[in-house]
C-alpha cells in the first residue's frame, strides 16, 4: 500500500470523524495527543478527506501500542484495516519493540494470524453514577491528585503496568485534575493512583494502578463520586471485587477486549496491580 500518508497532529480534527463514525468515544483532544506522541498512518480518498487511520504510540523503549485501526464504511472489506495494521508492525520492528493491543471479539481472529498471542481479558464498564463510596483499607489516605504528585507517579506505574508512559501520565493528570486521585500510606508512600479524561460521550476512568483491589476499589469510587457521569471503565476481568461493586452501582458490560503482544514485555501479562486501563487507543 504505498498511497499510506503520515497522519500528523495537525490533521487530528479532519480525521476525527472516523472515529465518530465507529461510534467511539476519542474526542478532538484525545486525537491531538496520540497523534503528537506517537506516530499515525491512513489514507485519504481522492478529495483529500481521511478513509482510514491507525496508530502507533511508543510506551517505553521496547513496547509500542497499536490502535485507531478505522476504516470508513463504505471502504470497508478491502484490506485497508489490515494494510495499515501491518504498516504499524513494520514501526514497531524497525523501532526493535514489542507490539501490543487490545483486540475485540471480531479483530482477535486477524491478529492471531498475524502471530499476537493472548494475555488477559478485559470488560468494558458503562456506569452512569455512582452511590456506594468506598473508603480506603486502614493505614490508607485518598486524596486529591496535586503537581508535586506527577514525579512519583511514572516512578511508581512503571513496575506495576509494564509501560513506560510519563508523557502520557502527565497529560491525563494535567487534562481533567477532578479525575485524579491517588491513595498513599500515613508515612507519605505512593500506594496507588486514578486518572481520568472526558471523552466524546463518556468520562474514562483510567489507568488505576494499586498495591492492592480494596486501595483501588476506593480510588475508582471517588474518581466516579467525584464527577458527573456517565462513565467508562476497561477493567480486567480477574478483578472480581470491582465486577461486583460496579455491577451493584448499576453498571453494564456489552463488550470486551482481548490484550494481546507480539513477542513477550516483560510484567504486561501480569493484570495483578492493574485495575483499570488508560483505554484500548492508550495501553
């Protein structure tokens, strides 16, 4: 496919309706970011408007993340997904790094065949409010993200998620403050943390990284206390705790996703201290 064109930040709001189009929740800011820290790829028609975009987004030396494979409807079925999913793996290889994605029910077939492997599954929360606050595990405080947090966050998330994504961190906790949250011991320690970011339709609740379910159950409750709804949450699905207190908040999960690498990232398999991902376009 050699008509492929570079996507840069300044074509984020003529190709932001794909997105629309998909029904999917990025809004013109989310657009803006991952096109200015990653790398985007797409076609446009003769006319010179955007039929098809993807996406890659480094998260450290030796992991980059694939998303915002789209296609418009009427250019569907003729392998531009695919043309552009594999120009992406072509990226990530040059850059010597491991691929990841979350893949849906309908794209894990394709990426199977490609050589991408399972790691977790993940569910898709839609909550519109929540009622049940949730206070913290004793010896716990959880408060109010503030700038002199920003530092310890990169510090603390890199271990437990497998990512490396300061820039990222940065973004979401300076795009919406009433959404970041973080939970420390009496002594001051980092003990986790919540972002969030509105969205087209929907506020993401995410990432949430905690040293425990109970310090995370307690952020995502006050990040969803904390706003107005409705909300959005990918949260893997090991994490029964949270099922069960979303699922009593009203919440509904029609859909999931499938994590998946190319090759092996070291701690990525491991949902353990992850509680809620930044998104299936952010890793």
């Amino acid at each position: 496919m050699d008509n492929i064109e570079r996507i840069d930040p300044d074509d984020a709001e003529a190709v932001w309706p794909l997105s629309i189009e998909a029904g999917w929740n990025q809004n013109l800011a989310d657009w803006r970011f991952m096109l200015g820290a990653g790398r985007g790829f797409g076609l446009k028609n003769a006319q010179g408007v955007w039929e098809a975009s993807s996406l890659v987004l480094p998260l450290g030396q030796s992991l980059a993340w694939i998303s915002m494979v789209l296609v418009t409807t009427n250019r569907r079925g003729g392998g531009l997904g695919t043309g552009l999913l594999k120009r992406c793996l072509d990226e990530v290889k040059a850059n010597d790094a491991v691929a990841g994605l979350d893949a849906t029910e309908q794209g894990r077939p394709i990426y199977l065949k490609l050589g991408f492997h399972d790691l977790y599954k993940i569910a898709r929360w839609h909550l519109e409010g929540a009622t049940d606050a949730v206070s913290p595990p004793p010896g716990i405080v959880v408060r109010p993200f503030g700038i002199a947090d920003l530092p310890k966050l990169a510090t603390y998330d890199r271990p437990l998620s497998g990512m490396e994504r300061p820039t990222l961190l940065a973004h979401l906790a300076t795009r919406q403050p009433g959404l970041a949250w973080v939970a420390e011991t009496l002594s001051g320690k980092l003990a986790g943390f919540a972002l969030g970011r509105e969205g087209r339709g929907a506020s993401s609740i995410g990432p949430v990284i905690a040293d425990s379910e109970a310090i995370a159950l307690s952020l995502i409750s006050r990040a969803t206390s904390a706003a107005k709804g409705p909300f959005i949450l990918d949260t893997p699905e090991a994490h029964g705790e949270i099922r069960r207190w979303l699922e009593a908040q009203g919440a509904v999960s029609p859909r999931g996703y499938m994590r998946m690498t190319l090759g092996t990232a070291k701690k990525l398999d491991d949902p353990a201290h992850v509680f809620a991902l930044a998104g299936p376009e952010l890793g």
